[in-house]
C-alpha cells in the first residue's frame, strides 16, 4: 500500500491541534454555520498559524461566492481551500480566478450511501468532466439524505468510489466519509485515494479529536504497507 496522506477535518481549538499530530492536512471548516465544526474565520487564522511546519491548511466551506471565498482565503491565509458543495467548472473557473494565487482549489463529488444505476452514470459523467476543471483534487464524500455531504459519519460504496476515482484520474482523489481507525486500511485497499479525509471517526462524542484514535489511523496504516511518518 503506497504512503496515502492524511487529513484530519473539522479542528476546531489547540487541543484538536495537538491531538493530530502527524497529519499530513488539517481542516478547518469556516461559514458553515449548520456544522457543529464550524469556527469563526479570525479563529481559523489563529490555529492556522499554530500548525507545525509542512502541515497543510484546508478551509472548508459550503460558500460558493467568489467574492466572498476571496475573503476567507485572505483572512484564513490557508494553503488549500476547499469548497464542500458541488458546482460545475464554469463556477470552479470563477472562484480560481478570485482566489489568491498558490491557494489550491478542491471540488466535491457526493456520492448517495446506495447509489442507483442512472446516479452512478451521472457522477462517472461527472467526474470525467471535472478532469478539465481548475481543481487540484477532488473529495468524494457521502451525501446523506437531505442532499448534504460532509460530516455525518457516513461510508459510501468503496468500490464505485474507486470507478470515479479512475475516471478523475490524473486529478487526485481524497476518499471521505465515515473513516476511522476501524477501516481506514480497507478503504485505502479499495480505492487507492491520493488521500483520506477524516472527522468524525477520530473525535469523541463532544466533537474533541482523540490522539489515541489518531494514532490508532496512522498504526493501521503502517500495517498495511504504508511508511512510517
């Protein structure tokens, strides 16, 4: 199994910080008002400024306005920002053209924990077209019922996961969506993302990240073939 990276979502205080030790990216999901995770932009900025070096920094937002994507980036001063709702590339190309240069930019694919037939066509669809979009990678993500992707602790289907992110291919995919210490390793084994996205897998029943859970992430992946970090 190759060294997939790891980013631990949803940090929200220095305690999160510390407890993710090791991560490869953090995220910090701002102007989202209806995530239990979500932090002031200001408070972002702050445990941004607090990573240890070489450690990634994600905003996550549902906000699809340039303009006001321009800002969080501006005032977060994040590495990558990531917009956790689903548009097409001639809005990807708006925001990219906003953002400030280096800011990479990812887009997201939610995926039904049971797709239907005519889902599955469209989202193989679009995930070919998303090959042409300004994006430096793609988050797949369980959508729950309410038509919502992010943070409920859902898996999806493993397996056409790995059909989208073949048809992404050569734009990396970030498997997320109900990872944790339990099956991490096999979702890896499945999919073969660029990386995994973790939340609510590696945080107690507060919403606080566990080291121990954390750590519990990286030993499963070392035991399955991946470098020690």
């Amino acid at each position: 199994m190759k060294n997939t990276r790891v980013k631990i979502c949803g940090n929200g205080n220095e305690d999160d910080i510390e407890a993710i030790e090791g991560a490869d990216a953090a995220g910090f999901v701002v102007e989202t008002p209806k995530s239990k995770r979500n932090v002031g932009l200001g408070r972002a900025r702050e445990l941004i400024h607090q990573l240890p070096p070489f450690v990634v920094s994600v905003a996550v937002t549902k906000v699809t306005d340039p303009e006001e994507l321009e800002r969080i980036c501006a005032l977060t001063e994040a590495d990558v920002l990531q917009v956790h709702s689903e548009l097409k590339n001639y809005k990807l190309e708006r925001i990219v053209s906003r953002i400030p240069d280096g800011v990479k930019l990812l887009g997201l694919i939610g995926i039904s924990a049971a797709p239907s037939r005519e889902e599955k066509e469209d989202l193989l669809k679009r995930a070919r077209r998303l090959r042409e979009a300004p994006v430096r990678g793609v988050v797949l993500d369980t959508r729950t019922g309410a038509g919502e992707s992010g943070g409920s602790g859902l898996s999806h289907d493993w397996e056409f996961s790995r059909k989208l992110r073949d048809s992404l291919s050569p734009v990396p995919a970030i498997l997320a969506g109900g990872l944790g210490p339990r099956n991490v390793s096999r979702a890896i084994e499945k999919v073969d993302p660029y990386a995994v996205d973790i939340a609510t897998g590696v945080e107690d029943d507060q919403g606080e990240k566990v080291r121990e859970k954390v750590e519990a992430v990286f030993r499963q992946l070392r035991s399955n073939g991946g470098e020690e970090r």
